[in-house]
C-alpha cells in the first residue's frame, strides 16, 4: 500500500474517532417487549402527539401499542378481525387521516386479490372501520398489457389526506385486462375513478410510480417497450388525470429514448409546484455495469417539460478515489428524493453490489452488500449546493436490493429477514443515521472496509450533513453508555416537531427491543471542529 493510501486510510480512521456535538437528545423509553422476528411494522406520531407502534403477520394479524403525548401506554384491545381468513395478508400501507391510523391489507390467495381497510383511533387505539375496499376477479395473466410490480399499490400525498390506490381490473373483453385507479381525499372520499390503459393498447406499458397532488390530479410515470428483431428500445411517459376526469393524458418526457431503464419515480414539490422525475439507466461496459442517473422537472399547470439532465458526483467521487483507490469510483444507484420545508430538496444514492450464482441452472441471490451512501442537496431552483459521502460496508444475505427501494419502503416496510433491518440506513433532513461499526472495529484493509455481517460490535451513529468536508463528522446517537443499535428503516420523523422515533434494542437482552423518542438539533453550518478538520 503506498505511503499516501496509508496516511488517507489512518486520517479516515481518526476522523471516525472525532465526536461531533450532542444532537440527538432521548427523551423518553417505552418498556421493552418482544423484538417482533418476521412480518412488516410501522411508527405513526400522529398530529394530536400520540405515538401508534404497528406489527403485521399473516400467521398473527395486527398487534398495536398507542402511547399518549406524555409516553404512557394506552390500553387497547385486539382488532376483532377474522386474521385467519386472510392467511395471505400483506401490510401495504398505513399512514394518519384525519387523525387516526389508516391500514391497507391485501390478500392475494388463489390469484383472487382482495384488499382491505382499516382505520385506527388516533386517541383509544380501538379499531373504527374494517372493510373490504377491493375483491377482484381472477387475474388473467394473458391480457396484462400494462406491466406493475403489484396488484394493489398504495400511495399517500405527503402534503395532504389524499391518496390512491392502484389494482387491477379484469373484463370479459379478450384483450382489456389493465388496472383501475382510485382517488381518494379526506375522510376517505371517493373523488375519482379512472381505467388505466397505455395510450397504444399494442405497445407494452411499464408502471414505475405515482404521484397524488391533493384532490386535483394524479400523475403516473411509466415505460413504453418497444420490442423489434433488430432492437429492443423505451420511451418514458408522464399520465396524467385531472379531477372529475375519466381518462389519462399522455405527455413524452425528454429523456433520452431506448435506454436499459432499471427504475424511475416521481416527486411532488408543492413549493415550485413542480414534479422531480428520476430515471436510472443500466450501462454496459466492457468489464462491469455502471447505473447512471437521469434528472427532470414538470411544471404542472404549463405541463412545461424540461430536458433531463445527468447528475454527477464529482466531489464523492474524487473522495472515493482517495479513500478506497484509483479503480473505486463511486457507483452508487438513486434511492430517493427527499423535499424540505423550504422546496430545497436531497437526493441520497447508495451502492449496491448483488452478488448471484447459479444454482442447477436457475440464477440465486447469495446476498448483497449495502455499501457507501451518498447525498447531494439542491436548492429550490434545482441548483446543486453540496454533497456528502458516507462510507460503511453491510451484507445482507439472501436478498437483492434494486434502485429506488427506499423510495418504494415510504408507505411501509417491506417484509425482511429483521436481522437485517438494522442493517438499512436512514435520512432526514440534515443528517444520516446508520448502524455501523466503531473506530476500533472499523478497519480499512487495502482500501476497503470491514463489512458487517452482523451487528454485534455495531452502535448507532448519525452523520451531520454539514460543512464542506466530503465525509462529515459522526457520533453515537445514544449515550457513550448506552452504545445500541436502532431499528432505523422503520423510524418516524415529525419536522415540525423535530423529533424522531424508533426501535432500539436492550442492552439486557438482544431480542427485546423498546420505542424511544428523540429530539433532534438543526445541524451547524460551522463550527471549530470542522475548521480544525480542513483538508480532509
């Protein structure tokens, strides 16, 4: 290793050791109870200050604890629901309304899905609606002209109580099969309903996202694939419906045409009344694939389309290079866009290595390594103002992760191993939290750090984003005395309120786990640590 890797290597190294203030203060401990072991969860802080913890299985149905403003318990019954009659349930959203705790539960048993709705008191925890919202007829595979990753998708308005729910729809007529589309505002009122089909029926469509503006439009953002001897090739379209509407409008976008598009999503800005629309693009190159990330805007009054542009991270990717070596460039794939108070908005990327072999000739996932964060922040005009690099190396056996899959986790937690979902980062605004290694634990062998497998020796940290250092400073999120792991893929952050809550495991057992809130202090812009660390 040559004698400037070394002193970068050491450098980094000390860096971790460097503490950053204190920002994250807890405030309150719920009592420990069983680590749940399978199934989906969710925090909710809803808008009156109760918190509602939320635990699904198929096997056991809905488990709830409600805590006051104060942090007390609430006592609850159980949901009388008949669990066992939707053995195939899947948790697919659940957010506040009005107020109290909306659920989407869909069961797809015998290619029949059904989906149900349940809605939660916000102040007693006792269940106020359970119906059945969907029941769809036997799916027909054959007729699929538009291509979705689900049956039933879910999506909320962050900036409102409207939502929407995706499904499918099956006709009688030979070639009709296609979804449906429901609008909702608050209250759960019906405001429209819509068939989707691909403006050219013939021509395969490829749902990516949706996006809800309030009551007044839903926007669809998909992939026509064009299927030629010579060449296969896509298109990207933006579908819109107005409300009182019964029909889409297509739009083309200014993305570059017949690229390997392996993820896209839409973003609503209702402070520049803007979508943020996202493409990633899988390049093939001579001895590896690189993802390349595609950035537009549409204003939504004008439907005034800007070209799309590549976003680059020059200032991560040189850090990489020192940090980790002249081949390592930064090759991280878009997660997600985050949207601040004031329009200014973050974009987080993350590296993704899947590793697969085959195995009597059917391709199987080994695992995959969730490597170096990056996050880059843009003002409200879409110019760039700063980026980071966070540098931490997890494997996750078993399971391969794709593009946007944050994005795609907003409504819910996807079903995992729960091991490994303390191995998940996350980011709000102004920092990342992430579980990882300590300074003596975190050794950097020929460039490369030392992976975890396990969290065993891991604490919870949080890096500030701040300053110009490429790799900013971090410090435990908890007491020096207090060095556990958080559950932080499934935290709920309140930015008004600046407070953040999750589940941290016990020190006196590993599979007990508590709720614990948190107060969380606006970053500094400049300090005399990050004077003293110029350079770097």
């Amino acid at each position: 290793m040559k004698p400037m890797r070394i002193t970068t290597i050491l450098y980094l190294l000390a860096w971790f050791a460097v503490p950053a203030h204190a920002q994250f203060t807890t405030i309150a401990e719920s009592q420990a109870f069983q680590e749940p072991a399978d199934g989906s969860a969710r925090i909710l802080q809803l808008k009156n200050g109760n918190t509602l913890f939320l635990h699904y299985t198929a096997r056991n149905g809905l488990a709830i604890q409600l805590f006051d403003s104060a942090h007390r318990r609430i006592d609850t019954l159980p949901t009388p629901t008949n669990w066992a009659a939707w053995k195939g349930g899947n948790l697919d959203a659940a957010f506040e309304t009005g107020g109290n705790a909306t659920l989407f539960i869909s069961d797809r048993e015998q290619k029949h899905p059904r989906m149900k709705r349940l809605t939660i008191n916000g102040h007693t925890g006792q269940l106020q609606e359970d119906s059945v919202i969907a029941d769809l007829d036997k799916i027909n595979l054959r007729k699929k002209r538009v291509i979705s990753a689900s049956d039933f998708l879910v999506i909320k308005d962050p900036w409102s109580e409207s939502y929407a729910i995706w499904m499918y729809f099956n006709t009688e007529e030979e070639t009709d099969g296609g979804y449906q589309i429901v609008h909702f505002g608050a209250g759960h009122r019906e405001i429209s309903r819509a068939r989707f089909k691909n403006f050219d029926n013939e021509v395969p469509f490829q749902y990516w996202d949706m996006a809800v503006i309030g009551e007044e439009q839903l926007c669809i953002l998909g992939m026509e694939e064009y299927k030629t001897p010579e060449k296969d090739s896509t298109v990207l379209k933006l579908a819109t419906l107005e409300k009182g509407r019964i029909f889409f409008a297509f739009h083309d976008l200014k993305f570059p045409k017949g690229l390997n598009t392996v993820g896209a999503f839409i973003k609503y800005n209702p402070h520049t009344d803007q979508l943020l629309l996202m493409q990633a693009v899988k390049e093939e190159e001579k001895k590896a694939a690189r993802t390349t990330t595609f950035l537009a805007t549409v204003k939504l009054h004008s439907m005034n389309i800007s070209y799309s542009k590549e976003i680059y991270l020059d200032k991560v990717n040189r850090k990489s290079l020192e940090v980790f070596g002249p081949k390592e460039e930064y090759a991280g794939v878009p997660q997600n866009i985050f949207i601040k108070q004031d329009g200014s908005y973050a974009i987080v990327f993350e590296e993704l290595d899947n590793h697969v072999r085959m195995m009597n000739n059917i391709p199987t996932v080994i695992s995959t390594v969730l490597a170096n964060v990056a996050v880059v922040d843009f003002n409200a005009e879409g110019k760039e103002v700063n980026s980071w690099m966070i540098p931490k190396r997890q494997i996750n056996q078993g399971v391969i992760m794709k593009p946007f899959y944050l994005k795609n986790r907003e409504n819910v937690q996807e079903k995992h191993n729960w091991d490994d979902q303390y191995k998940f980062f996350t980011y709000i605004p102004g920092y990342i939290l992430v579980n990882d290694l300590d300074e003596k634990h975190k050794q950097l062998e020929r460039g490369k750090q030392a992976a975890i497998r396990d969290i065993s020796n891991c604490h919870g940290y949080f890096y500030s984003l701040e300053g110009e250092e490429t790799i900013p400073m971090r410090d435990l999120v908890f007491s020096p005395e207090d060095r556990q792991v958080a559950m932080f893929s499934i935290a709920d952050y309140d930015a008004e309120k600046r407070r953040l809550v999750t589940l941290k495991r016990t020190p006196e057992s590993r599979r007990d786990v508590k709720l614990v809130w948190l107060n969380v202090t606006p970053p500094e812009k400049q300090d005399g640590r990050e004077a003293m660390a110029k350079g770097n």
